[in-house]
C-alpha cells in the first residue's frame, strides 16, 4: 500500500493508492534492463550481439585446438591450416565480446570475419575431409573477407577517434 500526498486549500492531505501487486516486478526488470550497461547505453540487442561473440570465440578456440591436435596426429596441411586461422581469430572474438563501446561498424567487421572464418576454414576442412570443395573460390572469397573485416574493425576504430 502506497500513500500520496495530495495538495488542497486546506493543506496536505494524504491518500491511500491502490496500485498494481506487479508494478515492483515490472519497474525491477526495467531497471535490469538499463543497468545491463550503463555507460555504453546500448540496447539488449548489442548486449547479446556481444555475447554471441564470446561464444563464437570459445567454439573456434576449442575447433582450433581440436583440429591441431587431430593435425598433429593424422597429419593433414589443410586441417592444421585451418587450425591455425582459427586458433589466431578466436582471441579477437572474445576480445570484441568483452569490448566496452560495441558499435555496428566494428560489428559488420566481426561478421565479416566470422563469414570468412567459416568459407577459408570450412573449404579446407571439406577438401581434407571429402575430397572435394566447399565451392568454387570458396578459400580465396573467405580469404578476402577475412582482409575486409579486419579493415572494417581498423575503419571502426578510426571512425571512433575522429568523433
């Protein structure tokens, strides 16, 4: 039960407030939802954009150790290739997850990357694998997104300064 005070001509007066028993549970999630980041004042959405990029960081960190090891063993250039390309990116996902100021640029860079990641990488695996290609210029299309990503993270970083 809440009270409110109330102003009249004859002075203040209280009355009693009926409000909703679910008004405390709606005004804690709000309240969440804003201190998720509070100095970043980025939405939910960029929150879980950046999370997707721990995750995605730790599944090519454990791919790439995976596949080195399986490189070692059964020998193979292309698994321990792709092994590497892995192993070297994992680090930067995680580090753009843990990032304090995310921003669309250097989100477009990550996904670039990631795209790339997974035609070089990929490409590699399926011609060690299966004997074939992933598709036509599939290695040297990711290879090329790999460059364009890390120069959109570069551009992003530039762009930031400058502001």
């Amino acid at each position: 039960m809440r009270w409110k005070k109330r102003n009249n001509d004859f002075g203040l007066r209280f009355t009693q407030v009926c409000e909703n028993p679910f008004n405390d549970i709606i005004d804690d999630q709000k309240a969440e939802a804003e201190l998720v980041d509070p100095h970043l004042r980025h939405e939910a959405t960029g929150f879980q954009i950046m999370s997707i990029f721990i995750l995605v960081g730790g599944l090519m960190g454990a791919a790439g150790v995976a596949l080195s090891a399986y490189g070692a063993h059964a020998g193979g250039g292309n698994v321990t290739t792709a092994a590497q390309f892995l192993l070297f990116h994992a680090p930067l996902f995680v580090a753009l997850g843990l990032a304090e100021n995310p921003n669309r640029v250097r989100t477009a860079g990550a996904g670039l990357l990631a795209i790339g990641l997974a035609l070089f990488c990929g490409d590699l695996l399926v011609r060690h694998f299966a004997g074939t290609r992933l598709f036509a210029m599939a290695a040297p299309a990711g290879g090329m997104a790999m460059i364009s990503g890390w120069l959109v993270i570069a551009i992003s970083e530039l762009r930031r300064k400058s502001r």
